[in-house]
C-alpha cells in the first residue's frame, strides 16, 4: 500500500471523535503527512536521441515529470520539447524553468532550490542521458545533498553504462574520463597515458570528443595505441542506427565508419 493510502484508508480512520484505530497510531500519521510533504530533487534521464520514451523510460518517470512545476534544465528549448514528447498534454506554460549550463553563475544554483524550501519538489534535466553524469546537474545536486534534501535518481539510459556493457571489456573496473586534452601533443601524451591504465590497472578507459571530431580522434587512437589494444567504438545508442562493436587496434584499421556528428563513447582495453 503506497503511503498516501495508508491516510485514507477506512483502517486507519477515526472511527469516532477522539478515537483512533490501534493499527496505527497518530505519531505515524503524522510522520507520513510529513513525509508526503518532503520535497525531492529528481534526476530525470533524457532520450540519448530520436528514440520514442516508451523504449527507454519507464511510465513511473512520464508520472513524476507530469507532477512537476519546477525543471532545472541545460537548455530550456529542448528541455520543453522532452517534457511534450513524455506528456503532450503538459501545461508548458505553467512550469518554471532554471537553466543550468557552462555559462550559468555558480552564485545563482543556489536559488534554483528555494522551491524546495517551499515544499516544491524539481527536476533536472539534461540534453541527453542521465542529468548530473559529466554534466552541468552535478553542482545542483552537491547543494541539495549539502541543504540535506532528498535526491532521487530515475531509471534511464546511460551511454556510459550502455557502452561499457556492450564493449565486453572489465566492468568491474572503469572510469570515465570525459574530453581528451585539445592540444594535439598533450592529447596523445593523455591516450598512451590511459592506454598504459588499461594494460598496469586492468581497467576500462571511456572518453569522449566533439560529435564533429569523432572521426580524427578514432584515427589518432589507431595510429597511437598498440596494435593488440582493444577498442570499442558506440555510436548513436539506443537509437535506429546503434552502432557498438570492439576489434583490436590493428583490425579496425581501414574500417572506421563514419561518425561524423554522431554521438560516440570511445572505449579501450587491454589486448593479448
């Protein structure tokens, strides 16, 4: 029985003035119409692409964002457009946008919670996947967690995870390490650098780059690491087009596909 039933349930009602039902007793009533009350950060997952909600979002998270009048968001044009896709008949025009991004001032998070000090519960949304993972979301939530407020992460896709299950390489050791340096010689120096990882702490190395940059990166990895290393390129996933496959450094030479603007997590392990 979910907690707000409990309150009106005909076991847990007076049955005359000044009597209660020895079930339960008036302390947890109170302590579940204050519970009810608490508000929640939610960390609500975005499609990673063009890919219909019912694919990859369980109906519980339509049901929350549904409930909810407070977002803070990467970008609120798209963060409107998701909002319609997982509820059409959402009033977009009744809900308060924060937005929250590169160019936001790290004075101005802390007022995106004063809902919360209201009662209010808010959402937080990405532009793709998980809100909060190699994202803007992650300073929101260290300020709840430190205002002792409830976080609740929601169900979704993560293209981390999603890779790395995928790659058949160790997933009992990872990590993430975002953005490659820019600078050409500090990048590759940072590739031998995780490739040695992989091989000294057996342990997976994700990395991303610029959707426009994917195809060089993918080149300077085959032309820099050894040619028994592991590597796993996914592209597009979840999507129509998902494309994730792992071959040696040496087979994948003359066989890179296109991926040109197409959202891509680079993994590499170590070979034999």
């Amino acid at each position: 029985m979910k907690r707000r039933d409990l309150l009106t349930h005909s076991r847990f009602i007076p049955k005359k003035k000044g009597v209660y039902c020895p079930i339960l007793s008036i302390f947890v009533i109170k302590w579940l119409a204050t519970d009810m009350k608490s508000p929640v950060l939610y960390l609500i997952p975005v499609t990673l692409g063009d890919t219909p909600i019912e694919k990859v979002l369980p109906l519980y998270n339509t049901t929350i964002i549904s409930e909810l009048n407070y977002f803070i968001v990467e970008n609120i044009r798209s963060a409107r457009r998701f909002l319609k896709k997982c509820n059409p008949k959402i009033e977009i025009d009744t809900i308060t946008f924060y937005e929250l991004n590169q160019h936001t001032d790290i004075k101005e998070i802390a007022s995106y919670l004063l809902p919360m000090k209201r009662g209010e519960s808010i959402g937080v949304i990405s532009e793709a996947g998980c809100p909060a993972v190699a994202d803007p979301g992650a300073d929101v939530v260290a300020l709840a967690q430190q205002e002792g407020y409830r976080v609740m992460p929601l169900v979704g896709p993560s293209s981390i995870l999603m890779a790395v299950m995928a790659s058949g390489f160790n997933g009992q050791s990872f990590a993430f390490q975002g953005y490659l340096p820019i600078e050409a010689n500090e990048r590759v120096k940072k590739l031998k650098q995780l490739e040695s990882r992989a091989y000294t702490e057996d342990q997976t190395q994700l990395f991303i780059e610029t959707p426009y940059r994917n195809q060089k990166m993918a080149e300077e990895i085959l032309l820099h690491c050894k040619p028994q290393t592991r590597l796993c390129i996914a592209m597009n996933i979840t999507c129509d087009d998902e494309y994730i496959v792992t071959r040696s450094v040496k087979a994948w030479k003359g066989k890179l596909p296109d991926m040109h603007k197409k959202p891509a997590i680079f993994l590499i392990y170590k070979g034999s």
